[in-house]
C-alpha cells in the first residue's frame, strides 16, 4: 500500500523558513540563555505560513 505524497513546498516557502532560521541563529546569539524559546517561536511562525 502505497501512501499519498505529501504536497511540494514552494520554493518561497521554503525561502522564507530558510530567512527565519538565519533571523532565530542571529537572536540565539543575542539571547543564548533562551535558546529553547527562540527557537520554538521560529518553530511556531514556519508551521503556521
């Protein structure tokens, strides 16, 4: 049984996700005690474009 391939991401998509990690790894130097934060906020915004 095969499964459903998932629909391709946009290259933009796939741009912009690639923009807001650069941004998260820039405030993770800024702010390296909350990195866990940081990071589930870039989590929070890719997810949800």
């Amino acid at each position: 049984m095969k499964l459903p391939s998932p629909p391709a991401i946009s290259r933009r998509r796939l741009i912009d996700n690639q923009q807001e990690l650069i941004a998260a790894f820039e405030e993770i130097i800024r702010r390296p005690d909350e990195q866990e934060e940081v990071l589930r906020e870039v989590a929070v915004r890719c997810l949800a474009a």
